[in-house]
C-alpha cells in the first residue's frame, strides 16, 4: 500500500495459543525467526496486539543494539492488523544491513 520496505521477514509456526484466561497451550513452534522487521508501534490499538513473547524478543535483542530496542519495539511479522489498529502510528527504524554476502 505504502511500500515501505522493511527488509526480509520470516515466521515460523506459532509458539503458544492462549485458550482460557488459565490456560495458555504451547505449541512448539519457532515462532519469529528473524528480526530484521523491527517496528515501534504507538497509538490507537496497540493495547489489542498480542503482547511480546520470549522469542520475539530474543529476535530483537540477536539483530538489534540494546539501545535501539524500547517498550514499543515489535517484530511486524508478529503483529495481525485489526480494526482497532486504524490510525497506529508504525516507526519503521532504519534498516539493518541484509544485502552483503
């Protein structure tokens, strides 16, 4: 829509499904595996993402400087847009270098 070119992502299958309130079945997946798709979302909506698991962070944290992570800080590829999301503000970070062999 924008082209706004965010680098390469890839997501494996997901690692958990919350099922009740109590219940949260693991799935075994990989999960995110890369983590050149760093966003930072802000504003409307954001509340109804799913919230940061382990591995998502451990992704920011392997392709990522400690000082360029925040609060706000998510992998695009773990994010499913809803209609609340409309008017999000996304900050899309410079891009990691991905094309030196």
């Amino acid at each position: 829509m924008h082209d706004i070119d965010i680098g390469p992502a890839s997501n494996g299958g997901p690692v958990e499904a919350v099922r009740s309130d109590t219940w949260t079945e693991p799935l075994y997946g990989e999960g995110p595996t890369s983590g050149f798709d760093h966003v930072l979302l802000v504003g409307n909506g954001v509340e109804t993402a799913p919230p940061l698991n382990n591995v998502e962070m451990r992704m920011l944290k392997h392709y990522w400087d400690e000082a360029e992570i925040f609060p706000e800080s998510r992998l695009a590829s773990q994010i499913i847009l809803t209609k609340a999301m409309d008017g999000m503000t996304v900050y899309v970070p410079d891009r990691l270098v991905d094309d030196i062999p």
